[in-house]
C-alpha cells in the first residue's frame, strides 16, 4: 500500500469508530478537520508549543490527501486524474 492509501485507511478507520460514538457519519475530511481543531485548541493555551503546530499543519495536508481521494481527483494509488 502507498502512503497516501494507508493514511485513507486509517482516516476512514477512525471516521468509523467516531461514527459509533456520535452516531452519524463522519468523513474522513471531518477527521482531519476533528483533528485540526483538537491542536488548535491546545494552541489557545500554548502557543509556543511548537509540536502543535507542525501536527496541525500535517493534518491540514493529510485532509487534502483524503479529500482528494473521496473525490476522485486523485487515485487511492497516487495517481492524479
């Protein structure tokens, strides 16, 4: 599996566990943006904690690499339409 598949996977995992928490559905784009917002809240009290913000910025492009595969735009495997 690349590494974008496996990171779908995991999101897609996650999205379904959270999904029998909540009790509706969540995208993995939903987990990335979940995800976001629990290191920007840990930001509002920390500004200066540096793994924040690098963790928030990864989580901003891992939601481009799921959401772009949902959508069909770019392939499970990598590859761009």
């Amino acid at each position: 599996m690349t590494g974008e598949k496996v990171r779908s996977v995991n999101f897609t995992n996650i999205a379904q566990g959270w999904e029998v928490i909540l009790g509706t559905e969540v995208t993995p784009a939903q987990v990335a943006l979940m995800m976001g917002w629990v290191k920007t809240a840990r930001l509002i009290n920390f500004p200066d904690h540096r793994d924040s913000w690098v963790d928030l910025a990864g989580y901003a492009g891992l939601g481009g690499e799921v959401s772009a595969i949902s959508s069909g735009h770019v392939r499970a495997n990598g590859a761009h339409d």
